[in-house]
C-alpha cells in the first residue's frame, strides 16, 4: 500500500495562496488517480479535487473551482495542490489519497489510504 504524507499547510489571510504537496514513497505513484480532500472543524470529510494517473484529466468540487489547482509530477512522486482567493470556509486538515472508486462527482469514501493530512487555517 501506498504511504502518503501532507506538506505545506500554515496560517494565511483571507484572499492570500498557499500550495499544498503529497509525496508518496515507492515508485508506483504514476498507478495511481489521486485526490485531495479535507475535513473541517465539526464536519464530516468531504472531496476537493481529483487528478487521473498522467494528470491529464481533473475534476473540482463546486466550492472550491475556479480557486484551486490539483497537479502531480510522477517523476517526483508528488501532487500538489494550488490554493488561490482562499476563505475562512476553507479552513480544515486537508488529505491527500488514492482515488481507487471513479466517477463524475467523487465521494469521500471513493478514496482509500488517506495521509495524516496537513492544516490549513484561513484568517478573516
């Protein structure tokens, strides 16, 4: 199985940006679709966006299009995710995972092996 860890998450302003990273260990990352999701203080998790295994298809939850970008190097063993305009809403520990149940609007529970997850605090 696959072992991810989250990078990149800290405190930043409304309206500001923050990159998050995934790295996986192994060398079979470029298998794998991946995806990020995120969990928020007294909510249940829910899926933010989506990358297919060459990274030439993403999908994006409604909340946060136009906003983030999902990207991955396989070379590298790493997906990131770009966070632009970010809000207080987005405040949460966000995960990456392994997308392993595919469809046009993910669930939470399409992902398995899901990282510690990073936090990402968004100030008013």
């Amino acid at each position: 199985q696959v072992q991810l860890v989250e990078s990149g998450g800290g405190l930043v302003q409304a309206g500001g940006s923050l990159r998050l990273s995934c790295v996986a260990s192994g060398r079979t990352f470029g298998r794998d679709s991946m995806g990020w999701l995120r969990q928020a203080p007294g909510k249940e998790r829910e899926f933010v966006a989506a990358i297919s295994q060459t990274g030439g298809s993403m999908i994006y939850a409604d909340s946060v299009k136009g906003r983030f970008t999902i990207s991955r190097d396989n070379a590298k063993n790493t997906m990131y995710l770009e966070m632009n305009n970010l809000k207080p809403e987005d405040t949460a520990v966000y995960h990456c995972a392994v997308h392993i149940v595919i469809r046009d609007i993910p669930r939470d529970t399409d992902f398995r092996s899901w990282g510690p997850g990073t936090k990402v605090t968004v100030s008013s």
